[in-house]
C-alpha cells in the first residue's frame, strides 16, 4: 500500500462532517491510512497512487449494525421462506447445529465481501451459535482475509427448549463456559485504539434464549472490560408478547432493569418500542440496529424511525442475518429505510441524503466509532468511490441522491487507505475459488 494516495476530480463527494460539506470537482488525499486532506485541486505528493474519480460519487464507507454472516450458507431455505421470526428459527436451528469451523468461515469471508461490493467499509457480526467447535475467532480470520473493519460480537444461547427456551438443546452452552469464552475472546482479539482493525462486544442472543443472570452477568463483564453490548430486542408482536408472559414488562423495562441501556450498548431490530422505550432510549443514549429488509421479509413491521429519530435516539443500519434478508446489501437497506419511511410518513418523511446518513456517520457512532463515518481529516480512509456513469444512474440530475437511482455496488473501497474494491472487484482474495467452496458446503448442508 502507497503511504500516499489521492482521490482525485469527484464529481461530488459528500462529507457527513458536523458541516455536512459537500464538494464538486473534489480530492482526497490519504496518509498512512488516514485522511490527511479534503479539498478542490489537490496536487498529489511524490509516489503518491492517483485514483481518477471523474464521473465518481465519493462518499464515507458504509456502516452495518448488525449482521449474522454464517447466514450466508442458507438463503432462500424452504420452510423458511414464508415464516414468522420464531418458526424462521426453529426451521434453521437444526441446519445450523450441522456447522463446524469451515462454515462459520466461508461463510463470513462470503458475506463481507458481499458488503464490501455494496460499499460498506465497518461490520458488526452477532455470531451466537458455536456447533462443533466453531469459535468467534473463525469469523475474526476471514474479517482479516477480506481487509474489512470489524466489530464480531460474542453472542450466545443458554436456554434451550427443555427449559421453556426457542432453540434446541443442542445449541445451548453453560452460561459459566460463554463468560469464560467471552473473556477469551475479549483478551485475544480486542483493540480499543483509533484505527482499530477488530474490537470486540458482548452480545447474548435474546431476551428468549438466555437466562436473566447471563444478561446481567454479561452487562457486568463488558463494562469491566471497556466492551459495547449488543442484542435483539422488540423484534416483533411475538417477542413483545414473550417478554410480557415471562418477565412482566416490555422490553425495554426489562432492558433498563438489567443494565442493558446506555451509550455503550445498542439493540437490533426495535420495531415495536413505544414511546415510552423511545424516551428511555433516547436519554440513556442507547443505540438501535435499523433491519428494514428483515424486518419486512420476516413480517415484522415498521420501526418507527422517524419518532426515533425525532427524540435523539443514536441509530444505524444493518443487514441482519442472510436467511432472513436475504441480501448483504447496505446500499440496498439505506434504500429501504428510506422508502418505508415514506410509505407509512410520508414521501417528505426521510430524504434520500438522511438514509445515506445513517449509513455511515450514524452507523459509526452506534458502534463507539468516533474515528469513522466522516471525510474529513483524521477521520480512517474508509472511503466509497460510486460511478454515476453506470446504467444504473444514467440520466440523474443529483449524484447526491444515491439511493434514488444507483448504483448498487461501488467501483472502488478503501478501508484505512487500502483499496479492498478496485474497479468493482474484491481484491483481497480469489472470489472464484471463494464461491465454489461456497456452494459445495451448502450443498452439503442441503444433502
């Protein structure tokens, strides 16, 4: 990787800085990973690499919130495919008891290289389920492979059906043996610097397949150890039913009650919060993982996003799990955020550039990123490079809009000024070869 690169001649780039500028005719210059310089007729220093961005939108890389990546080894399963959450899960539970340390690992390299075609530059991963020996460190290592910035979470399950639970006893894991795993993990992997290439959370699955005492316990642990917090909450008509029949409150009292809101903590899915958790949500500083293409291919509803928004609540977008979206496509959701807003609002609910937003700065700040999410100096270079000269955005009048026309998939990605994306292909490994594995493990998996 050159120390210096420039970005040279966008069209337009947008910023997402406290400003909000927006440049025509602009340059990037990158340094040792870091923008060093944003500006209009930047000259490139000696051996700088030159990226003609002529024709180009250039935006911040884009932000996913939440993501199950070994999902990608099981789209469009049928019994699946037309099911509420809770039967969703119980159709794929057995399928995926069959992973071991090669799934868990494929599939992750596969999806993040999905999202890095679709701009995205940050991921978050809530991997929950460790059949036969999987580990968080298998999606760890394919993170690496791919070159994208990570945030895995280390998920779990510990009440399986015998005690009342949705998964099945064979998924489940001693709540002592995932603290003690947590800690591993954490000591192994976590990097709290600016720049950090993998920082680590703590993430029990759901208020429906853990116990109490593990959600305490972990809120505990991750605090002791500087980590963010992360789960599934208020999904559904039937998770707010659940809460309401086992624990005597919604969820988000019974997020409060375990140390589960505040600024280092954030939620996926939300789409049933009253006002009431909005408020509490919105003082505590507690952030929400928008799904909207899950949300609406599982049924779920609507989140009241705009109301969120409205109250200061932190949000930021993800695609969820790829059985239950079954895109990796970050571009593809902050398009579908913003045309349910507008179905339900509204076609004056949320902009096309305020979806945009979400996806990057807003994606960032959920994640404790204050490092990412802007093109402004000091910010990482992590950086979407669009061209608005593709089919897709033929005849638009305002590069800006992106998620009004296209394109879909980006030209060019640089994550801390490494180009993982050149020319709409994924650099770091042999995607051939990647895909073919691919196929044969879940083919295997459907046999």
């Amino acid at each position: 990787m050159p120390c210096e690169t420039l970005i040279k001649g966008a069209a337009r780039l947008l910023t997402m800085d406290d400003a909000d500028l927006r440049l025509d005719g602009a340059d990037v210059r990158i340094k040792d990973g870091v923008i060093a310089e944003v500006g209009v007729g930047l000259e490139p220093g000696p051996g700088a690499d030159v990226l003609n961005a002529e024709g180009c939108l250039v935006t911040p890389g884009l932000v996913n919130t939440h993501h199950h990546l070994y999902q990608t080894l099981t789209r469009a399963v049928p019994g699946a495919q037309d099911a509420l959450l809770f039967g969703w899960l119980r159709t794929l539970y057995p399928i995926w008891a069959r992973f071991g340390p090669e799934e868990m690992y494929v599939s992750a390299q596969v999806g993040l290289a999905e999202l890095a075609l679709s701009g995205c530059t940050l991921s978050s991963d809530h991997l929950y389920l460790y059949p036969n020996g999987s580990r968080l460190d298998d999606t760890i290592a394919a993170a690496s492979d791919i070159g994208l910035r990570f945030h895995p979470t280390r998920g779990a399950m510990s009440i399986g059906e015998s005690l009342g639970g949705l998964p099945p006893d064979a998924l489940v894991e001693n709540e002592a043996a995932i603290i003690e795993d947590s800690i591993r993990v954490i000591d192994a992997h976590h990097d709290p610097r600016p720049g950090s290439m993998v920082r680590v959370g703590v993430a029990p699955c759901s208020p429906f397949s853990v116990s109490r005492d593990l959600m305490r316990d972990a809120a505990i642990l991750a605090r002791d150890k500087g980590v963010m917090l992360h789960t599934h909450l208020a999904e559904n008509d039937e998770d707010i039913a659940y809460s309401l029949e086992k624990f005597g409150c919604r969820p988000g009292q019974y997020a409060e009650d375990l140390g589960w809101t505040g600024d280092d903590v954030w939620h996926a899915h939300c789409v049933k919060l009253d006002a009431q958790e909005i408020d509490l949500f919105a003082s505590s500083r507690t952030g929400v993982a928008h799904c909207p293409c899950s949300n609406c291919r599982l049924g779920s509803g609507v989140a009241p996003l705009v109301e969120m928004q409205n109250a200061g609540v932190k949000m930021g977008l993800g695609v969820d799990g790829s059985a239950s979206n079954d895109i990796g496509s970050l571009v593809a959701e902050a398009r579908q955020a913003m045309l349910l807003q507008r179905v339900t609002r509204g076609a004056d609910a949320m902009s096309a550039h305020a979806a945009l937003r979400l996806a990057t700065r807003g994606g960032a700040e959920v994640l404790g990123r204050s490092d990412c999410g802007q093109l402004a100096p000091g910010f990482r270079a992590d950086i979407a490079v669009w061209d608005m000269r593709s089919v897709a955005a033929a005849g638009s009048w305002d590069m800006g809009a992106l998620l009004l026309a296209g394109p879909q998939q980006v030209r060019d990605l640089f994550v801390e000024g490494r180009r993982v994306v050149a020319d709409g292909h994924v650099t770091t490994v042999d995607m051939p070869k990647l895909l073919e594995r691919q196929r044969t493990l879940a083919h295997r998996l459907q046999d």
